[in-house]
C-alpha cells in the first residue's frame, strides 16, 4: 500500500514538475524557450548536495557564463523527472537534453555498457581512473549510443560497489537465501546470481523503502548511498568486498548536440570535463564524509573481508560475459592491459624501495603475491597489488 502511494506521489511530483515548466514556457519538448534563451534540461537522480549536482552547477555556469544570451541550463535532481531508466528515454527521444545516469542503464542501448557490470573488472581505482580518463578509448564507447540518438560527453566517478544490508555479509557464504537489490541489468542480476544471492533489480529511488518494509535484505552500492539517500537508516552493515567500479556518465541527446555551432559545442564538452573535475574532487571528499557520519550518526557498521573470497564466486563470469557479448572483448582487453601495466609499475616501485640485505628480485615478487592483512577502509589501489597466474 505505501509503496503504491510513494509511486503515486512521485507521479504527483513529476506531473508538478511538468505543469510549472510549462507555465514557465519550458513544454516538454526538447526545445523549450525562456524568452529568447533555449532552456537545456539536465535529470540527475542524486540530490543537491551529491558530487554529481555539484559537478552539473559547475557545468551549468561554464556555459552560462559564455553563452548565457541564448542558453539556460537547469538542472532536475532527486529522481524528479522520473527514475534513471526512463530520463535516459526521455533523453534519447529530445524530451530533455541531458542525463546523469550509471552504465547499467545504458547497457540496452549500447552492449559495450555491459563491460563496466563485469565484478573485479579493474584491479584497483588507480587502473580505474586512467581507463575512465583514456580519451581514445572512451571516445569509441561515447559514441557507441550514436544510432539510439545520444551520446556520452563525460564521466563521473561512482566510488566502489560493496554490499550493505540489515544482517552483516562477512563472507561470500552469508549471501546465501539473501534478496539484494541490483541495478536493472541482466549484468547485474547474472553477478548477484553468481554471488549467490536472490537478485532483485529495481530502481535507485526504490531501494529505502524497500529495505525498510524488508522487501529485500539489502543493496550494494558506495558509501555514499548509506548518508546522501540515506540507506544507512536502514540497513546498518557495510562490507568492504568491493565487486565493482561503475562510473556514472553525463549522457546528452544527439539532435541537441548536432544542432550547437562548432564553438558552442565546444563550451559544452569543456563546462562537461570542468564537471568531470569538480566531481572528482568531491567524490573523494565527501566518501570520507560519509563513512564517517554513516558510522558516528547512523550507527553502520563497516566490516573489512576477505575480497579473494567474493572474487573467487564471480571470476567465472568474465569468461561467460566475453563469450556472450563479443562487443566487450576489445574493451576488456585493453583494459587488462591497464592492469598487467600498472601491477608491472607497482612491482618496480616497491622492488625499488624495499629490497633488504639479501633479498634479490623473486623475493620482492613473492612477497606481493602473499595476502597481505588488511586494516580500515584504504582505496582500493593501496589495498590491493594483484598478480594474475
Ligand atoms: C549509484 C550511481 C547511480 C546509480 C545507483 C544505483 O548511486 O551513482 O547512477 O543509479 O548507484 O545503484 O542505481
């Protein structure tokens, strides 16, 4: 009954929305006026305060400041304009200009999305970053969504996906005759499968309720979720397993871009890369934040695993992804590359450094294949200096 009501009640909010936009001049249809100004409309599901809504006001003033004569950009946070999937819609079709959404909901649009659902895909947030900022690379998955009429301009860091739920998940065993919420993709529902875990796909908006009422035993997600949505009401133990990295990206409607003169798109992809950098920055802060806070005000507690042990569940789907889904083997190659690179580096660095009296070179290799004993919420590229058979 409640959860019928919220649905009614986010209907109410959107119908709200649409009628004061249209009182504003600003009709639904992808080219609404304020005056002479064209009216950019960009959906994001966070709230105000989440790095991304920062991200977009800095996008927001970039162009404003340079083209503020014949462009407003507003910006539509908490879900407003509906949930993520259906603003990607409304995006593809010119309703409105832009959205804030995760890979997940993108992978039906474009099957190379899927590679980022792929668990223990990158080996550490240091490879993450420089995959995510390899402009050739992500060029060719930006446009892979030409044909369904957008296109990705940039990306912003989501964290780590870890599970968080109301009984603590300490080892891949405890998943067993769990419902976790996923993200609505056959990726993620695959994933939770593996794990061993009944999945549940459903909306971002859904999740509180949804754990609340017990509806499912928990979600997985990054810290974030416990203190801007306010998750760690509810479910009150965070597992740092850390299955996934999966950026968010800022999509915009192809007509949209295609109809901005060569300078002005121009200002569009360089306010899109000053909102990638102030989410950065942001993002990093504003985990620690909320790690903290989830723990002193809400009362999460966070519980450190052994990941090898979750890995060990999931490894079995790269191979089935691959096989399933050929558009991802390019990406997924190149990315293994990032990895082996940057795990060869880490290997030099601290053979560099460390060598004691006696110790010669296979001492320095061995001594990162041990699992090494972990302590606290470190990023994932201190925690981990894997090495593949
Ligand atoms: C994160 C991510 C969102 C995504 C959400 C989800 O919050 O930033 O883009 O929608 O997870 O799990 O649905």
């Amino acid at each position: 009954m409640r959860r019928l009501w919220k649905i009614r009640e986010k209907w109410r909010r959107v119908m709200v929305v649409l009628l004061m936009m249209a009182a504003a001049g600003t009709t639904f249809t992808g080219c609404g006026m304020a005056g002479s100004r064209r009216i950019v409309r960009i959906a994001l599901g966070q709230s105000e305060s989440h790095p991304e809504y920062l991200g977009l006001l800095a996008f927001k003033d970039y162009v404003e400041e340079r083209l503020g004569d014949k462009y407003e950009v507003q910006i539509f946070p908490n879900e407003i304009l509906g949930a993520t999937q259906k603003a990607v819609e409304l995006t593809q079709t010119g309703a409105i200009d832009f959205v804030v959404a995760g890979t997940a909901n993108l992978e039906t649009f474009a099957a190379v999305y899927e590679i980022f659902s792929m668990p223990y895909l990158f080996d550490s947030t240091e490879v993450y970053h420089q995959v995510m900022e390899d402009e050739e690379m992500m060029n060719g998955i930006y446009q892979s969504t030409d044909q369904a009429g957008f296109r990705v301009l940039t990306w912003y860091n989501a964290g780590t996906r870890n599970f968080y739920a109301k009984k603590p998940v300490r080892t891949p065993e405890d998943l067993r005759g769990m419902k976790i919420r996923v993200q609505q993709s056959p990726a993620s529902v695959k994933m939770m499968q593996a794990f061993g875990a009944a999945a549940s796909p459903m909306s971002f908006g859904e999740v509180y309720t949804a754990i609340q009422q017990g509806v499912i035993d928990g979600a997985e997600n990054n810290e974030l979720a416990l203190t801007n949505n306010k998750h760690g009401e509810v479910a009150k133990y965070f597992t740092y397993n850390m299955h996934q990295m999966v950026p968010d990206m800022m999509v915009g409607n192809l007509k949209f871009l295609e109809s901005l003169t060569p300078e002005e798109l121009e200002v569009f992809r360089q306010a899109a890369r000053v909102s990638t950098e102030v989410e950065l920055e942001e993002w990093d802060r504003q985990v620690e934040e909320a790690k903290e806070t989830a723990s002193r005000d809400m009362g999460v507690e966070f519980l450190e695993t052994d990941v090898e042990a979750f890995k060990e569940k999931v490894l079995g789907l790269h191979q089935e992804m691959l096989e399933d889904n050929p558009d991802i083997a390019p990406v997924y190659q190149a990315i293994q590359k990032v990895n082996e690179e940057v795990r060869d580096k880490n290997i030099r660095g601290q053979f560099k450094d460390s060598p004691l009296p006696g110790r010669g070179p296979m001492w320095a290799v061995r001594s990162l294949l041990e699992p090494k004993p972990r302590s606290g919420a470190e990023s994932g590229a201190e925690r981990r200096v894997p090495i593949r058979d």
